[in-house]
C-alpha cells in the first residue's frame, strides 16, 4: 500500500475485530443481512485492508446472516443502442476495492443483471439474487434490493452518503416516477456461470438526472430508521432497508420531484 495520507509505517491500523465493534455498536448483529456500500479509504489506514473490512463484516453477521455488496457494471451508454454483455464471472464492478476483492471470495455468488449486479455470501444466498436478470427493471420488487429490505434487512453506508444508496432506486421504482428508467427496453447480453450466453429485454436505469439522495439523512435519523457512527475515520450509517423504502416511497408519491436535484 502506497498511498501517503493511507499508509502509516509503524502504526498497527485499524483491525477487522474494530470494525465487527463498530458494526455491532450501530445495531448489525449475529443473522442480520446487510448490503453494504463502502469506501475502504475512508477508515484511515485498515490493517489487512479491503480483505479485513469484508472479514469483519462476514464476522459482524455471523454464519446465519447474509452480507451484500453492489457489483455494478452500469455505464450511461448504455441503451437500445450499445446493449450492455455482462459476464458474471469476468465483468469488474466499478463499486470500488471492497466489493471487487468480495467477488474473489470462495462460494460467493453474483447476480446476473447487466447493470446492477449484487454479489452475497451466507444464510439469503443464493436465494436473494436468483432471477435478477429476469427482473424488467434493475431495482424492482423481484430484486435482491428489494427481496434483503423484505428480509428485514440493512443498508450499510461506509464511508459513503446516501449518492451511494443504490436502495433508494427501489423507492424511485415503486413510486414509477418519470425519470428513473429508459423509455425503451435494451436486449442485454448476459454470460451466466454456465457459460451461456443469453439474451434479455429489459428496462435499464436513465443517467442523466441529478439526485439529492443527502436530503433523507435527517428525517432517516429522526424517525429511527437510520443510526450513524464513526468506525476509525470513517462515517457510517446504518440504515433499516424496509422503512426506508416505505417513508421514501410516501414522499415520492407527494411529490415525485422529491429526490431530484434543483438543476
Ligand atoms: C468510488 C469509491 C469506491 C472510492 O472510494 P475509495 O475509498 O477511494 O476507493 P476504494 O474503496 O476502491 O479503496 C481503494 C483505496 O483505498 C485506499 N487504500 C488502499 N489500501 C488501504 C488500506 N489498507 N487501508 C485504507 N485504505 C486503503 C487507497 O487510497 C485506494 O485507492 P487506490 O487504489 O487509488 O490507491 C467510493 O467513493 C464509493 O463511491 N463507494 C460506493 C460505490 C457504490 O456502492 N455505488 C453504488 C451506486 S451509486
């Protein structure tokens, strides 16, 4: 590890054991299921690095527990006219080190969306992502965002703000607001971990608008459906998956300009 602010010759870092504290301090517990987006830069220096941060989640959880992270491949160009060809086994995720090292871990399982892909580990897998490819839109009610919220399950920010809230698609899509999908549908090339390669028509997300996903942090906090903390130096909100997209979903359908950013 090279980089100058991270790196710290002679001083041990952060260990997984502080994370799984930090982790039990803000609610997750042994059986919880989490999907977890994250910044590995954001502790300060991780003694073990991204390797320990996915120890210590796994550990966090325990064996009767799921851990989540978003692997997504999601490019603007994508579209009817430059269809997107995933390949679950081979296809990087731009998702950062955490989830790129996860991909490696034995047994872990990815889902086949050509956009927004999730791989998981433990006790939901691989029932939770089953079928995502299949799904008409990336974050919809058949999907794993949506199939880990209906577990009862957590969305876990380290060292990110809610721009990294990949969930609150879901709330977007329930709410069928105007400006979250694709007018029309792309046949996307999917390679599954059999080698076959397949063909799907789906609805895929529409860059281009600007979020405030921020704006939630508050009343999230208010309402107890979010706990924040600090692990090392890192911010990190942990969020029940369910009310969140339920509340979303209410001020979405006041106001369906509601999560949009003032241009
Ligand atoms: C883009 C993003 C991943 C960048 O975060 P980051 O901390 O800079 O990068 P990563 O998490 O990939 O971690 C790699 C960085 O960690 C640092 N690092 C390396 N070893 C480390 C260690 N042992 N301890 C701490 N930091 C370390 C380095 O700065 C490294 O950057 P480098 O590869 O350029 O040297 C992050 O800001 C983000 O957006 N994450 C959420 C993504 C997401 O889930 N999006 C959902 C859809 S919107």
């Amino acid at each position: 590890m090279t980089g100058s602010t991270i790196s710290s010759p002679g001083r041990p870092g952060l260990t997984s054991q502080e994370i799984v504290a930090g982790l039990r301090a803000l609610g997750i517990e042994a059986g919880s299921a989490i999907l977890v987006h994250s910044s590995l830069s954001s502790f300060g220096y991780v003694a073990g690095g991204a390797g320990a941060v996915i120890d210590a989640m796994l550990a966090a959880v325990g064996p009767a527990g799921t851990v989540v992270v978003p692997t997504l491949t999601g490019t603007p160009q994508d579209g009817p006219a430059h269809p997107p060809v995933f390949n679950v086994r081979s296809s990087p995720c731009w998702t950062g080190r955490i989830p790129t090292e996860f991909l490696r871990r034995p047994g872990v399982r990815r889902s086949l969306h050509p956009t927004h892909s999730v791989a998981g580990l433990g006790a939901l897998m691989p029932a939770l992502v089953e079928g995502h490819e299949s799904c008409l839109t990336p974050c919809g009610p058949q999907s794993p965002y949506y199939r880990l919220a209906e577990k009862g399950g957590f969305v876990v920010l380290l060292g990110v703000g809610q721009g990294s809230n990949t969930t609150l698609h879901t709330a977007e899509e329930l709410a069928g607001v105007p400006y979250h999908l694709q007018g029309e549908p792309t046949d996307c090339v999917v390679i599954g971990y059999d080698g076959v390669r397949r063909v799907y028509r789906l609805y895929l997300h529409a860059w281009g608008t600007p979020r405030r996903f921020e704006r939630i942090d508050e009343d999230l906090t208010q309402l107890g459906i979010m706990r924040m903390g600090t692990i090392g130096l890192a911010t990190v909100r942990v969020i029940r998956a369910l009310p969140m997209i339920e509340w979303v979903v209410g001020k979405l359908r006041e106001d369906p300009g509601y999560l949009v950013a003032a241009r």
